[in-house]
C-alpha cells in the first residue's frame, strides 16, 4: 500500500507543480491563435520574444477550429491574439475583437484594414492555378477560369470544397463576379463543379499536384510557390481574367489577458521587417503597400503586375456568403 | 492413517470458541428461481452437519446465505443466539472452504495461510507459531515457500484447510472440498477432514452431492432437493429409514416398484407387480389400491448360498439373472422376475465358484419388514 | 455482494460521467433539434438529412466500408490469431508487438503514405503499370478498406489471440476424437468459440473506421462519408447549417450504438464461460512448416507498418519547402528536437495521467460490470461508459471548453482539461478490458478472502487488482498508445505550451510539412516499442486478454 501512495503523491505533486507554471507577469507573455504554418509561427514568435521580451504562445490549428474555440472561450477569453483569420472570419464574428489602431495602420492599403481597428491585414493570398508539368505541357497550361470548364481537363481540375475553406470560397467569388450571379454563371459553376475533383482540405490541393495526384488544382499563390521553390515541378498560373487577393488578418481578442503585449505583437508582425522576412522565407505576399514584393522572389509578380477582378464587391461576397454555399452544397449533393 | 494420528496430535491444544447455528424459515431467489425454499435447521454447537442433494437443489446457495456471501429475501440466520442479517461476511467470524480451492496464486503456502490472521489483527508474535502449527497440522512443513502453482489438487486443498482453521473461526463451512479430487484421494482426505473435526470440535456445515462421502463422515444429514430440506437425521437414520421416494432414490440404490394390493396375509400383505406377487409389511389396505414400495438390494439373500438357519421368515423368488456385475467386496445382478420386473440383487457372499452366470435362475428372497412404502 | 462501498463507487463514477461528460455534450447537442429560421425544437435538419441523395450515400458508404473493413480484418486477424497462439512460430513477442504498431501510427500519416505509394502516380502504381499491371489508383472503396484493414487488423488480432488461448483444450480434443479434422474442428468449434472476441475486435473496428475522418478525407476523395461531412460541417469557418453538423454527429452516434446493441444481443446469447484448466499446447512444427508459418505472420505484420517505414524513411531525408529530395538529412530530427522537444515530454506525461487516472476509475468500473451484474447501478453504469465510444472527439472538446471555461471549476486552458478528455475517452477501453479479466477470474477467491476478515474494498486491492495486475497492465498500455495518437479532441482543447507529438505531425502534414511529422512518427512509435517489447514479454505466460 505504501509503495501505491508515494506512487501517487508523485503524481499529486507533479501535477501541482506543472500546473503552477511560474505566472508570467502580465506583459511578460502573450497568447496567439493561429492558422499560419507552424514554421511560420515558430519564427515570428521567436524574433518577437528576441526583440520585445515578451514570451509568445502559440495555438495552431484550421481556421474553422480557431474560430470555434475563440467563441468557446468567450467568457473567459484564453487566447490575446487571433492570428490568420480571413477577413471575413473577422468580420462575420465582429463583437469578438478589442479596436487597437496600430502604428502600422496607415502603411496598409485601405481595402486591407478595418476602418474602426478591429482587424488589421497581414498577408494576402493570390487566388492562382497550380499545374504538374510532366501532366500538362506549360504551352496548353489553363490561363484563365475559363479554362478551367472546357471539357478537356474533366477530372483533372482539383478545387477545395467551399464550404470548408475560406480560400475557396474567395475562388468561387471570382468566378461568379466574373461569370455573373445569374442563371448562365451558376451554370458555368456547376460545370466546374462537375468536373472537378473536390478535395475537403484546400492544403490537398496543392500537395496533390505536387505529387501528381490532380494535373490542375485551383490554389492559393503562397501554396504553390512553396512547392515551386521547393524544387517541385510545378507551373503556377495568375489568371489572366483576373483574380483577387483574400485577406488574412489579426486581431486582439476582447477581454484578453494581455492586451499590451497583444498590441505589440499586432505591431510587430505586421512591421516592415518583420514582413519582409516572412515573404523571403515562406513567399507570404505582405498586405502593406511599400513593400517591393516582386523584387523579393524570383517569379512572383508585384501586386501591380496581377491582373486583378475590377468592381470586385467585398461587402456583397461577403453578405452573399451563406447563399451561395448553400447553393454549392445543393449542386455537390446533386452531382456527387 | 499415520496422517491422520499425527494431526490429531499436533492440534490437542488449539481450542477455539465454537458455536451453534439457527436457520429459521430462510428463502433466497434468483429472479424466478427459488433456490433455497423456507429452510430451517438447527445446528449444535461441534457438531460435523452436512448438506447433501443433487447439484442444483440449493445447498451451495444456502452455505453462502450462512457465509453472508448472499443475502436470503426471507428468514433469519442466528450464530448462538446472534441474529447474522446486517453483518457483512467479512465480519462474520466464519471459516469456509471452496470447491475450487481458491489458494490465492499471488501468494506463498505461508502467506495463504497468515492472509486470515494478518486480516483479523492477530498479535504478531503469536502469527507465525500459528501458521506453523497450522501447516504442519495439514501435513505441508516444507512446502511454506511453494507457490500454489507448484502444488497438487491435494496439496492446494491442504492449504485451503489450514487456511480456514487457523484463524479459529467459530463456524466452519466447507464447499464441496473434495470435488476437484481423485477417487483415492478423496476418501483419505475426508477421514482426515472427519477426524480434525472431531478434534477441534469447531461446528462445521459440510455440502456436497456424495450420498457416500456425506454418510462417512457427518454427525448429521440434511438431504435437500429443489431448495427444500427433504430429511434430516443421523446417517443410518436417513439410509435405512429414508422420509419420501426422494430421498430413498438419492441415499443409496434401491429397487423402486409400484403394484396392486391382492391379499392380506397375517403378518403380511401381498401386492402384485406386472404379475409378480411380492410380500410387503402388514397394512389395512382393500384388495386393488395401487402402493409404492422400495426394497434395497443388500436386503436380498440368494437362498442356496445362505445358511438355512438365516432364510427363515424371508420370502422368497425366483428368477433368471439378466446380468452381473462383481466388485470384488460384493457381487451385483440384475434378477428378472417376469417380463418388465427386474430387481437389484447384492450378494456379498465372495466364494468365486458361487459367483451366479448371466442366464442362471437363481431363488433367493428377503424379510418383508425391511421394504419401505410409501404412500403417493 | 452487498457491499456498500461498490454501490458508492459506481455511483460516484456515474456522477462523474454525467458531469464531465453527458451535460456538456447535451447542451451542444441541442443543436441537432434546431434551426436558424424554426423555432427552439425542429426535426428539419432529420429531415434534410433523409432528403439529400448525398446523405443517404454518405450513410450507406460509411456503413459499407465500415462492415467491409469489418470483414477484412476477420480474415486477416483471426487466422494469424490462430498460428501465433497454437503454432511455435519464431519471435512471438515480436510479432504481438509489432502487430500493436498500427493503431499507434496516425491515420492521416498512413493515409498520406499509401498515397505516396500507391496514388495515381504513386511508387508502386507505377511499378505495377511497368510490369503490365492495370493498377489505377488506391482511392475509392478498395483503399478505404485496406487502409482500414492495415491499420485496424490488430484489433481482430489481439483479441482472438487472447480468446485462442483460453479455449479449453479438451475441447478441441473431443471435436477431434469425434472424427473431425483439424479444419474442421477449427470451423465447427474453435472458431464460434471465439466469436465472441473475434465480435468485440470487430465491432472496435468498425466502431473505429465509421468514426475516422483522416483517411475518408484524403482516399475517399469525393466520396460521401458520414464522419467526413461531419468533421467538416463541424470544423468549417462559417458553417452554413451549424445544426447539421450535430445531426450527423447524432447518426454517427446511432450508428455505432445501435452496432454495439446488435453486439451485446449477441454475447447474451453466447456467453461461453470457458474453464481455462486445460489451456492449449503449443504445437510444434517440422523446420519448413515453421519457416513458412514464420514467415506468414511476419509477412503480414510488415506489411501493415510500410506507412511507418516509409515514414521512417521521408524522415531522414531532405525537405525543401514541403517538397521531398532523396538526399540523407538529420534536418527534421533536429527541428523536431530542438525547436519542439516539448511536444515529446507533453505527449508522455499526458498520456501517463490519463492512463493512470483511467485504471483508477476504469478497473473498479470493470468490477461492478462483472461482478455486480443485474444491478440497477451496474446497468446504469454500462450504459453511461458506453458513451464515451460514441463521441466524436472534436464535438467532446468543444463541449468541454464551454462547459470548463466558467463557473466553480475553471479547466478550460490548462493541461488537466485534456487529461480529463483523454480520461473521459479511454476510461471506457479499460474497463471493458478488466471486465473481460475477471470473468476469467474465480470469484471464490475474493470470497475467500472475505471469509478471512478482510473487508470488501480491502480484498478488490489486495486480491483482485494483485490477480488482473498483467491484464491490467496490458490494458493500460494500450490506453497510453492510443492516448497518444489522440489527435480530435487535443486539437480543440490543447492550451498554449502544451502541443503533443500528434499535433505537431497534424501540423506538419497540413502544412505539407512531411519531413517533421515523419520525425514525430518516428521517434514516437521508437520509443514505445522498447516499452511495449518489454511488457509483451512480461506478459506471456500470464493469462491476460487485452482490451
């Protein structure tokens, strides 16, 4: 029986004492929820801790997950910062975050920030097409979304499902922008649905063409020169009938623990620096306007040499949202 | 037989307390099932009960109800005059032996055997002494350090035993302990079990389905059949005297038969069987009512191998034997009478040139008082 | 036995089910009853459910595959069962051991693997179309269920191994003296034996593969599985019908309990108490036969753990970017060592709490299962710990986070929120696995030992839990195992600093990160071999029936 009561009192104890980890005085640490690479995360964090002292926790998980767990924990928030949200995850959930204006405010194009500070820009994701090389000769590679239904590359088009991804759903608003929200639009969208392999994960995307698995896969700029760079023998397209840039943004959780560290941390990760750095090692595009991008990376363009959607409405894509999935949903249920 | 002299002297000066049981009108079900139906009994303090019936006719059931392993819907248990119903076995100051031995296998022989005293608080220096008294007692010194799987059937069931009594209990029960034993094995263990018993007087309720091993060894027998007690009564009380055709059945084998009264004699009453005329004790019964009888084969004597002097007042038949069986000790046939009217025959004359041939007709009979009637 | 301490602690245990468990889970299981537009209860989301074509597909395709995967592992478990615990085959340790390894490797690894192998341009597939083979692809059905197969087979395995070992000898003796072959005494006696195990290794199976989402999502492709719409449903940004999401979670969950009412049906029938007197002979085989039989069981146990060793391998190699190079590298070991040592230590610690705290409560639970039968607090117990099984493991953390973060007992955000979810989850396995136990232990021995003047409570520790301490022990290793490949819940719930192993090989596979997941793996399944060895060695000998 002795040896069965030490055997627990070590266990007690142990407990305890991992569970009283020395409190960080306030300011000392700052807890980030985000959905960026780990790697990306892990370099952030460690520079930020180099230049401010402030400790960084980091929480990665999908952005489905995040925002899940951040409405969870409303009445008692854990987490300071909310790190590679989409926009619209931003906005959709606008009660959830603190107004901080960052130094960095004004560096940011308009279309990037939120006007009253509740988010602010961080990266921007180019919608772009994604080939393999030995599958699709770079001459008949598709150049634009309307490339993408001709009955040729039935099978071949791998796209994320909308409804799980927000990247995707930014796609198929460029397409119906392009193609019309009307009859005649919807139809070309269930052609591409049809046609498509869809995948439930939009990373599978980009990975499946990598590997051969899809010839084609409709992805996210970052995603694919990742792969590019990598050494892979991949193509990447910038649809020549335009495309849009998806905004991920950062935002300070209302009522956290830390908001003066959180605030710094907004600040640092969105400095010049720090910014360029990020493009440099992971080919994240920086949603500020004085960064020379195309200079940085070999074969990504500037974002004045994209051709990018005119009159592409943010606000009605945004409200339209739930419709358009739902209608998604419909068709996917249908043809699938 | 050394064995057992040897136990009886290493245990004359162990004396525990000891004490009498009252069982009043206990019933114990298992859903639908009535297992143990109004029992009562009363035990004496020493003496050696045993709960003999076929498997299923709740002996077991009612040992554990005395165990407190099991709690009777009705009724009442008394240890001396001490009502048993809220104490928890383990409170109740019981010895018990299981069917399956149940020798912890994590343990020791020694350490089996101080499970109990360790358990009751016993004083430390008195544990050892005890324990050593205990497994010499059943012949197991030397073997303190095995561990159970080291052991024999007999050995374990040694173990189980010293096991039980070392602590002293008031009451010992003991589970079919000899069931998982071979045939030789069992006869010499349950001498021993008798004869520890009778030295320790501690009272002690025994179960088993041995009609054999329960008339060997008991002070007293109560015979149980579907959760009731049939009978109770000394050995030779329910062997020769048996209450109901069950327990005529059960004790024993016996020649079970059924007939129509045809005449009375004066000291005796003829009843015909598919035929056969037989002579049974004197009743006041009209010619035609049907009566149950049961003669045991021992009361037979094939009249030519008998002493003319013994064959008096026997009456007497004849038949042709249908089949024979010789044990050595005694000789078994099967004697038929007329088509359908086959009785058990044991002759215990041993001369093998008198030993009867299948085929043979031989005349033999029996005393008329020692067939036992009863009335449906 | 009418001891008052066992109807205590089986309330208790009720209670703490109810509190950390159904409470939380009703409260975001409401959901499934209600819609945006309808009012505070609705059964729409029932109805869309049984109106969409999809859905229906997504149901019978879950059902199919997991009945198929069912089967599979049957025909591959069982035999192998067979020849380890009747045949001398070489290294017997080794091959339980391995053949534990599956479970331990995260689904989506091994998925991203038979990919790599066996995908449309996968290595294999293009050996095979070289050699003439017509080989299209791994994806659709036929993958789902042999990766399913590969990965779940040791739950067939491991249990009739343990059910093969018990049947009384002289059973199968008899059979044979009654003039009946040794494949037919296998067919008409040893094997509806052993149906019983063979039924609850099945039954984990497909419990397991009806529930997986990881492997679904990557080689189902486009087709329609329960779990996967579910997952996804739940997980999305914004979903565009939050109440489906607990819909499907309610189907998934009546299809796993009504498998599991179909089960018991069956076991009532069946209960074949087996006296384990006579345990079998192990039979010895001439040198070729034993060879071949050798070779089988390592045959098949290798095969199932080419994703690991083909993770093992990508681990070692050099990655640029998410983009593997057949160049030799210590790049991701040292990564994940150095830059992520931490995980490593949180995994084992966790894992270790929550076995430990699952024995506490689960062996006990065992107990009043088995030996408290027909009791009203053991049929309240068995139904409570049925529904840990049945729970998706994202949709228990998000019922915990809410239910923990306010309130008298504030766990949301610290490492015991996850302990207690792997508690909740596990506790289940472990007393299924000490009930199985004791029914092959006398009771007469914890009856002798009251008679002796120990207590009730006292016997369970000094005689019982001495007496089940190798099942114990084996059950609890494969708690910790599968604790640490835990990966729905602790994605939900994990607060900062305490990332496991799994979730950083979950972000290195998202993040198309290949390199350290492998390295994860790897050193993972490395060091719980050494252990698992060990106590696989221990344990022969000892009658222990895992799970």
């Amino acid at each position: 029986m002795k040896k069965y009561i030490s055997f627990f009192v070590f266990f007690a104890v142990l407990g305890v004492m991992l569970s009283l980890q020395p409190p960080a005085a306030v300011g000392k640490e700052v807890v980030v929820y985000s959905t960026n690479l780990q790697k990306v995360n892990e370099m952030v964090a460690e520079d930020f801790e180099k230049e401010t002292g402030i400790k960084v926790h980091m929480y990665r998980a999908g952005s489905g997950i995040t925002i899940k767990k951040i409405k969870a924990e409303k009445d008692r928030p854990l987490g300071d910062v909310g790190w590679g949200l989409s926009k619209i995850i931003c906005e959709n959930n606008i009660d959830l975050w603190q107004p901080y204006k960052s130094v960095n405010f004004d560096a940011t194009p308009a279309a990037y920030r939120d006007p009253q500070y509740r988010w602010l820009g961080q990266m921007l994701h180019v919608m772009v097409l994604m080939y393999h090389r030995d599958l699709v000769k770079d001459a008949e590679a598709p150049r634009t979304w309307a490339d993408l239904i001709k009955p040729k590359w039935k099978d071949k088009v791998a796209y994320c499902n909308p409804n799980n991804s927000g990247s995707a759903y930014t796609q198929l608003s460029i397409m119906l922008a392009l193609w019309g929200d009307d009859k005649a639009g919807w139809k070309k969208v269930e052609t591409l649905l049809t046609n498509a392999k869809i995948t439930q994960q939009s990373s599978l995307v980009p990975k499946g063409v990598n590997e051969g698995e899809f010839p084609i896969g409709i992805t996210m700029e970052y995603a694919a020169h990742r792969f590019k760079a990598g050494g892979a023998n991949v193509g990447v397209v910038y649809p020549e009938d335009g495309t849009v840039a998806y905004t991920e943004a950062g935002t300070i959780i209302k009522g956290c623990k830390n908001p003066e560290a959180a605030k710094k941390f907004i600040d640092f990760s969105t400095s010049k620096e720090e910014r360029m750095k990020i493009v440099k090692n992971f080919l994240r595009r920086p949603a500020r306007s004085d960064i020379d991008f195309g200079g940085l990376v070999k074969g990504m363009p500037a974002l004045s040499q994209i051709t990018l959607v005119k009159d592409y409405d943010r606000p009605y894509w945004s409200k339209r949202r739930p419709e358009v999935l739902k209608q998604v949903k419909d068709i996917l249920l249908r043809v699938k | 037989m050394q064995g057992v002299s040897y136990l009886l002297h290493s245990f004359s000066e162990v004396s525990g307390h000891t004490m009498s049981l009252k069982i009043v009108g206990v019933t114990k079900r298992f859903g639908d099932l009535v297992a143990v139906n109004r029992v009562s009994l009363e035990i004496e303090t020493g003496e050696f009960f045993t709960l003999l019936g076929p498997s299923g006719c709740g002996k077991t059931t009612l040992l554990r109800s005395i165990a407190g392993f099991n709690r009777p819907e009705e009724g009442e248990i008394y240890f001396d005059e001490k009502k048993m119903k809220n104490i928890p076995p383990h409170k109740r100051d019981v010895g018990m032996v299981f069917q399956n031995y149940a020798v912890f296998p994590h343990l020791a022989v020694y350490n089996n055997v101080i499970y109990g005293l360790k358990a009751k608080k016993t004083p430390s220096q008195e544990i050892e002494p005890r324990a050593l008294k205990a497994i010499e007692m059943v012949r197991l010194k030397g073997l303190e350090k095995r561990l159970p799987s080291q052991l024999s059937g007999g050995q374990l069931q040694r173990v189980a035993i010293a096991r039980a009594l070392v602590v002293e209990p008031e009451v010992l029960l003991m589970d079919e302990p000899l069931s998982n034993l071979d045939a030789k094995l069992r006869i010499e263990t349950r001498s021993e079990i008798r004869a520890l018993q009778q030295k320790l007087k501690t009272t002690t309720i025994y179960v088993t389905h041995d009609q054999e091993e329960a008339l060997a060894i008991s002070d007293r027998i109560a015979v149980m059949d579907f959760g009731k007690i049939q009978q109770v009564g000394r050995p030779w009380e329910i062997y020769t005297n048996p209450a109901n055709r069950f327990v005529a059945e059960f004790i024993g084998t016996t020649n079970f038969l059924e007939g129509e009264v045809v005449s009375e004699n004066e000291d005796s009453t003829l009843v015909s069987v598919k035929g056969v005329e037989l002579a049974i004790p004197k009743l006041e019964k009209s010619k035609g009512s049907r009566i149950s009888f049961a003669i045991r084969p021992e009361a037979f004597r094939v009249l030519e191998d008998t002493k003319p002097s013994l064959t008096k007042g026997l009456f007497s038949l004849k038949g042709r034997i249908s089949s024979v069986e010789y044990l050595g000790t005694l000789t078994k046939y099967e004697i038929e009478l007329a088509e359908g009217v086959i009785l058990k025959v044991n002759s215990y004359d041993i001369e093998p040139d008198r030993i009867k041939q299948r085929g043979e007709t031989v005349e033999f009979g029996y005393d008329p008082k020692r067939v036992l009637i009863y009335e449906d | 036995m009418q001891s008052p301490f066992w109807r205590l602690t089986a309330l208790l245990i009720i209670i703490v089910f109810v509190f950390f468990l159904i409470i939380p889970i009703v409260r975001i299981m409401k959901g499934s009853f209600q819609t945006e537009e309808a009012g505070p209860f609705t059964l729409k989301n029932y109805k869309d459910f049984a109106s969409y074509r999809s859905y229906w597909r997504s149901f019978f395709n879950s059902v199919f595959i997991g009945l198929a995967s069912a089967i599979t592992t049957i025909l591959v478990g069982v035999p192998l069962a067979f020849i380890v615990s009747r045949w001398n085959v070489a290294g017997k340790a080794l091959i339980i051991t391995l053949s534990t390894l599956p479970l331990m490797l995260p689904s989506f690894i091994s998925a991203f693997v038979w990919v790599i192998l066996l995908g449309r341009q996968g290595m294999i597939t293009h050996f095979l179309r070289s050699i003439g083979i017509p080989f299209e692809s791994i994806y659709g059905y036929f993958g789902l269920i042999f990766v399913f197969t590969c990965q779940l087979y040791p739950y067939v395995f491991l249990m009739s191994l343990s059910a093969f070992s018990t049947i009384d000898e002289s059973i199968e003796e008899a059979a044979k003296v009654l003039g009946s072959s040794p494949l037919r005494t296998f067919i008409t006696v040893s094997f509806p034996l052993i149906t019983p195990s063979i039924l609850s290794g099945a039954m984990l199976v497909f419990m397991t593969s009806v529930e997986n989402f990881g492997v679904p999502m990557i080689i189902g492709e486009q087709m329609p599985i329960l779990a996967v719409q579910a997952y996804v449903q739940f997980t999305s940004e914004i979903g565009t019908h939050p109440g489906m999401a607990h819909t499907m979670g309610i189907i998934l969950i009546l299809i796993t309990m009504t498998s599991l009412v179909v089960q018991r049906h069956y076991l009532a029938k069946r209960n074949f108490i087996q006296s384990a007197r006579g345990r079998p002979l192990v039979k010895g085989l001439p040198p070729l036969k034993k060879l071949a039989a050798s070779s089988y069981c390592y045959l098949i146990v290798f095969f199932a753990l080419i994703p690991f060793f083909v993770a093992m391998v990508i681990s070692f190699m050099e990655m640029r970017g998410p983009v593997i190079h057949a160049k030799f590298s210590l790049e991701s070991y040292i990564y994940a060592f150095t830059r992520s040592a931490r995980p490593i230590f949180n995994s084992y610690f966790l894992a270790t709490v929550a076995t430990l705290v699952s024995v506490l409560i689960g062996v006990p639970a065992g107990y009043i299962l088995t030996r408290h039968q027909k009791t009203a607090y053991s049929g309240a117990l068995d139904i409570v710990i049925m529904l840990p099984f049945v729970v998706a493991g994202t949709v228990l953390g998000i019922a915990l986070t809410i239910a923990f973060n306010k309130g008298i007992l504030i766990l949301t955000g610290t490492w015991m929120i996850l302990a207690l979810s792997y508690t909740i989850r596990k506790m289940p396995f472990v007393a299924r696995s000490s009930s199985s136990i004791l029914y092959q232990l006398d009771p007469e021995l914890e009856e002798a030992s009251i008679s002796l003047g120990v207590s009730p409570m006292k016997t369970f520790f000094k005689v019982t839990v001495r007496l089940m301490f190798g099942g114990i022990l084996a059950g609890a290793i494969l708690t910790w195992v599968t604790i640490i490949s835990e990966l729905s819940s602790t994605i939900v719930l994990y607060p900062p600093g305490w990332s496991t192993m799994i979730i950083e090989m979950f972000q290195g596979v998202i993040s198309d990160d290949m390199g350290t997941a492998s390295a994860f793996a790897s050193i993972l399944i490395l060091s719980t071999i050494i252990p698992l060895l060990f106590i696989t060695r221990y344990l022969r000998g000892e009658k222990t029936s895992i799970l």
